[in-house]
C-alpha cells in the first residue's frame, strides 16, 4: 500500500502519478476514480484487495492529484498514458475497473488494449456522453452540471469553482457531507455514514483540487461528449455493475450500455444505489481473479 503517490514521467514530459493498495503480488487490477476525484479514493478498496489477492493501481487522471493536466485530453489519449504505466510495471495482461465517472475510462481501455485487458469492470458508471437520454433520471444538482457542461462551458466553471471551494474548507465540506447523508436514499445512506469511507471520499475530492479547477471543468466536458469508439467495437469481456436506485448514474444508461456491448456480464442490484461498491466490493474484486 502506498501512502504518497508514484510518479513517472510520460513521453510528453507530462508527470503520471498512481497508488497502489491490496496485495503487492496480487493479481494487478488499474482503477480509475470518480468525478472529481484523485487516486486516493482507491484506498476505499484496500482492505477488500489485500483479502481478494488483488493489486489495485489506482491512478490519479489528468489534471487531478500528482497527474498534470492534458489540454485537450480525450479517453483514448488517456489509454496511451496508461499503456506507458503499465509498460513500466512490467505488466503484460491485467484487468482495468471504472467507477462512476470513470466507467468510460474503462471501457476506453477495453476497446484500446483488447489483448492485454482480462476483464473491464464498470462499477455505477456513466455511457456515452452524446445519448440524449443520458441525463434522464439523474437527480437535479447532477443534471444542472450535465446541462452546463454541453452548454455553458463558462458556467460550469463557476459551478465546479463553487465545489472546490466547499472541499477545501473542513467546515464546509462536513456540512456537506451531512447534508449528503440526509439527502440519500438508503440504498447509499450507510456508505456515507461509514466514518472511514467518508473521511477518504473527502480527501480524494479535496485532492483532485489540489492544483485548481481546471482537470475537473474539462472533465465535465469529457464525461458529456461521444466516447470516441462504439461500445459494439469492444471485444473484451465487461463485468458491468449497477445499482437500481442510483440517481447519480440512473440504471437506464447502463442497462444501454450493457446491451450494446458484446461480451458483457451486467449484474443489476435492486436494492443499492450509486455506492452500490460499498456493499457489494468483494465481488467486484473477485472478478480480477476469475478473469484470468
């Protein structure tokens, strides 16, 4: 498990920076984060990777934490900065798990890294940005960032400046995580009432600030574009995970998703929400194992 993040340089000149936790030779598992998020938040997920034999590299993406920004960034160029991170750990065949906002990060790698992935791992995530359906369902503080990042630009900045400023402010931020925890339904209610789980979302939000707004505001611009690939393209296998109550990423969008791909095993869960992952973590780790 690493405290401080890892770095290397890209070929660009730009610094890449990951965590590790779980198992040190277990099987290895890249993570992307949420939105916005650093690669702390993989630190959620430790304790389940150490026991399920899982090495979990979460990586901080472009602009959030250690990582510098790519102006411009698409999902497939972040498939070129993962392939350099691999390539340096010596890792020839692995599995990649998004959650939420970087569910397409995964199955952007699924698309890029065919015969090097095991298995893609979706977890509450988001499909592509251009759907006109995306947004239906999404409670409204997420569907007003949605709307302005397609178009008002400008205003998503005021937005996503309005959030940092909450998260870097103790007081702020644990008034928002009250309000957070009566706000949820209860299929989430427990993850944010969990002390430790709460504690660490903070610090990788509050981390993905750490150098300004901008990755997150670009980000938002990202996440509400096509994905730059067909999901019907992706050959690789797809564990894809969802929560039936979820109103951050409403079940609809991956119900979609999971048609379209080819080769996928969707696991709907009636009872859970967007946190879906708290509960129900040892099995999203098994799925490392059972891909090999």
């Amino acid at each position: 498990m690493t405290e401080t993040p890892l770095t290397l340089r890209l070929p660009d000149g730009r610094t890449l920076a990951w965590y590790e936790y779980g198992d040190a030779a277990g099987l290895p598992c890249v993570y992307a984060t949420g939105t916005p998020a650093s690669g702390l938040a993989g630190k959620t997920y430790d304790k389940g990777a150490a026991e399920a034999g899982a090495r979990w590299i979460s990586v901080d993406k472009p602009g959030y934490g250690h990582s510098d920004l790519a102006p411009g960034r698409t999902l497939l160029q972040w498939t070129d900065d993962v392939r350099v991170l691999v390539d340096h750990l010596g890792l020839d065949r692995f599995a990649v798990a998004g959650e939420s906002g970087g569910g397409p990060y995964a199955l952007a790698l699924a698309h890029a890294l065919p015969e090097r992935i095991t298995t893609a791992i979706v977890i509450a995530g988001l499909g592509p940005g251009d759907d006109p359906r995306a947004q239906d369902g999404m409670k409204r503080a997420n569907k007003l960032i949605w709307v302005l990042a397609k178009r008002a630009p400008w205003a998503v900045r005021l937005a996503i400046g309005a959030m940092a400023r909450t998260f870097t402010d103790e007081e702020k931020a644990q008034r928002y995580l009250a309000k957070q925890i009566a706000n949820a339904p209860a299929a989430d209610r427990a993850a944010y009432e969990d002390p430790e789980f709460a504690a660490l979302g903070l610090a990788a939000t509050r981390d993905a600030f750490r150098t300004g707004t901008a990755a997150a505001v670009a980000e938002m611009g990202l996440l509400t574009r096509a994905l730059g690939f067909r999901l019907e393209d992706i050959s690789t296998h797809v564990d894809l995970f969802h929560g039936e109550q979820d109103a951050n990423v409403p079940v609809a969008v991956a119900r979609r998703v999971a048609a379209a791909l080819p080769n996928c095993d969707p696991r709907f869960y009636p009872e859970l929400g967007h946190m879906l992952a708290f509960a129900r973590r040892r099995e999203v780790l098994d799925c490392v194992r059972a891909a090999v």
